[in-house]
C-alpha cells in the first residue's frame, strides 16, 4: 500500500508532466501566443516553489 508521500510524490509527477506537455504545445504551434507562454512559466515556477515547501514538509513530517 502506498504511503502518502508516495501518493504526494505520484501527484506532482503527473502535475509536472501535465505543465511540461502544456508547456511544450504552446510553443510549438505556428504563432506561440508569447503572453500564455508567460503565464505559463510563471505559473510552473510558482508551483516549483510551492512543491519544494510541501516536499520539505512531507520529508520533516515522515
């Protein structure tokens, strides 16, 4: 069974790759919409920081 770390982990991994394949369709089409490309990155990097504050929190917790 797993733990809820292990469910933590599995959830940001498919959150990561959902933003990467977003990421990765915005910029390949004929004209990139430069405005969502930025939103988009802002967005990913304030997840990046919200996971690193919750990663600390699990790895503290277990």
């Amino acid at each position: 069974m797993a733990s809820p770390q292990d469910d933590f982990r599995t959830a940001a991994a498919a959150m990561e790759q959902a933003l990467a394949d977003a990421l990765n369709a915005a910029v390949k089409v004929q004209n990139p919409d430069t405005g969502f490309i930025e939103r988009l990155l802002k967005l990913i990097i304030k997840k990046e920081i919200v996971l690193e504050l919750l990663l600390e929190e699990f790895n503290n917790a277990g």
